[in-house]
C-alpha cells in the first residue's frame, strides 16, 4: 500500500485538536483594517472549529495529522 499525500494548503490552514475535530483561523483579517472595529479584529483573533459538515473532507486531506 503506497504512502498517501498530504494537501499541503490545507496543512497549512488546519490544526488537529484533541477531541479529533479541526481548528482553523477566521478571514478578514489581512487588509482594509481601518474600517473594521477593535472588537471585531480581536475577535477574529481566535481559531474557531471546524464545521461538522467540513471535518471528512479535511480528515481525507490530512491522512496523517
């Protein structure tokens, strides 16, 4: 049985967690920050999880996360 390869974009957007779910980083944060407000860039801050929907798929990119 060969070796599977890793999606190397998404091993650069997704992180393992514990439980076996994903976490991921929230857009919006790379430009046009003038507009946006305090609050909302350092609530864009925190990683948040992958949906549920989302985690086969990302699973199968990541074979050996």
């Amino acid at each position: 049985m060969p070796k599977i390869k890793t999606n190397r974009g998404a091993a650069k957007r997704f992180k393992k967690t514990i439980a076996g779910g994903f976490k991921r980083g929230q857009s919006h944060r790379r430009h046009i920050l003038t507009k946006k407000s305090t609050k909302r860039k350092r609530q864009l801050r925190s990683p948040i999880t992958l949906h549920a929907a989302d985690v086969r798929s990302a699973r199968r990119m990541l074979p050996y996360c």
